[in-house]
DNA sequence: TCCATCTACAACCATTTGGTTGTAAGTTAA
DNA sequence: TTAACTTACAACCAAATGGTTGTAGATGGA
C-alpha cells in the first residue's frame, strides 16, 4: 500500500499510467515524452512495476509497458473505505436527526461501531 | 496532487486519518496511539494538513484534528479518471468481440459507477 | 558479420523525508 | 502567579528519492 501510493505521488509517473492505459508503450517511447534521461523514466518505470501498477511484456527488443487497471482500483477501494468510515458517521448524524425506517444494508452492518483503530492497514 | 498521494503514501498517516474521520482527536492523543515522539506525529499531522486531506479546529488549549473527506474524494475522483480510460479500452475490445456469443459478461458491466474523470493536476 | 537500438544496472550527487532532541509560546487549573 | 499541559518550530542526522552519467548485455537489421 506504501509503495502503491508512494508511486502515485508523481506527476511523471501519474503520466506514464495514463499513457499507458489504452497500449502498451516502449520504455524508449515513453522517455521520448519527458524532458529528463532515459535512465530515469526507467526508474520511474521501476517504481510502478514495484507497485504493481504495470506489467512489461516483451516484443521483440522493447518491453511495452501497460498499466494494471486492477491495481488502480485496489488504490480506489482503499479510499473508499475511508470514505465509507466517513459516511456512516453521517448517516448516524442522519438518523438522529430523521426516524429513517429505510433498509439499510450497510458495509460492515451489525457490530454496531466497532473502533477498528488497530493495526495500521493489513 | 503530488503532496495528496505522497500523505496517503505512509502508514501511520493513513491510520491518523482513519482515527480522525469520525470524530477529531487532539495531536497529544494521537501521539499517544504511536510508537514515536510527539514532534514525529506532529510532521505527520503537517504533511496532512499540507496536502489538504485534515483540518484542524482549535478547542482550549487543543487543536483537533479530523479528515476532510472532501479531499479523500479528490484522490478518488483522480484513480477513477485512470480506470475510466481503461474502461473505454475494454469497451472497445469487448465491440469487437461482440458476435462472440460467450457466457462471459465481464466484471465491469460498463455504466456501473460514473466517476466524474475531470480535471486533476496538469 | 557489424552496427544501431533497446534495456538493465551501477556509481554518484543534491535534495527530501522521517525521525530525534531541545526550546519557546499559549492555555488551563491550582 | 505558578505549574502542568498542549502545541509550534528549529537544528540535526541517517536513509530514501530523483536525477545524472557511464558501462554492458540482448536483439534486430544492413
């Protein structure tokens, strides 16, 4: 999760995804794109393989790079459940404020709020 | 977008904002919940302020810290323009194969959830 | 074969990061 | 006022980051 989000937190690399997303690029392509050597562009490359954020595929001589779109939405979910936390908080404020008989099949319903504020992030 | 990612790339910063979305907590309180010094958890509290993602209110001598769910939902919005690239990809491919009467309806049945995918950094 | 291209990786450097300790200032309670 | 608590911030340090150059291994084409 560090390294996922430690690689999104580049505007280079953000770039390189989304290059990336609709075909697969070479890595001399790519540092074709950027005012910096290709040495970095390959570092940054690396960071977003570590991450799991793309694959290389051999061709020939070149590897393309392609985007995981399935690590994109694990960044997503992660954020998401913050979100969620936020939200029942809300619909608690809600349900004082409105006798709402409305079914509500919530993420984590019945234990009540149980404080997870344990360890960190699995 | 750069200070947004790099805040959520670490994780006693994600545990802080975990910690502070339901209710604020004073820095004191939250150093107490870590294995390092007051100053440290202060950084952190700096680094997530910096990046817009809390904000504090002042409460006697305390300054309460809660999470900006706003922000969350920025850095959600940011992922969603990626995977929305790679959706239409998807949806290309998936035209082209559209005679094939296979069983397979694929995960992302496709008008699942419109992310807003607008402006980000640049 | 020889050459150009693409990639990988090491060594190096400046800056940032994440942690420490110490000091000072504002706020509440006695 | 004095003492305790909470926060802010500076100075310092080791390690990681983001960039550079240089060298070397594969691969494809003339």
């Amino acid at each position: 999760m560090d390294r996922l989000f430690h690689a999104l937190a580049d505007a280079t690399r953000r770039d390189i995804l989304r290059r990336c997303v609709r075909s697969g690029l070479s890595v001399s392509r790519l540092a074709e794109a950027y005012p910096m050597s290709f040495a970095a562009v390959q570092k940054h490359v690396t960071v977003l393989e570590r991450a799991g954020l793309i694959t290389k595929r051999r061709r020939g001589r070149e590897r393309l790079v392609h985007t995981d779109p399935g690590a994109v939405d694990r960044a997503r979910q992660a954020l998401g459940e913050l979100e969620t936390a936020w939200r029942a908080r809300v619909d608690r404020m809600s349900g004082l404020l409105a006798d709402d008989p409305g079914p509500d099949p919530g993420p984590e319903a019945g234990s009540g709020d149980k404080e997870t504020t344990e360890g960190q992030d699995r």
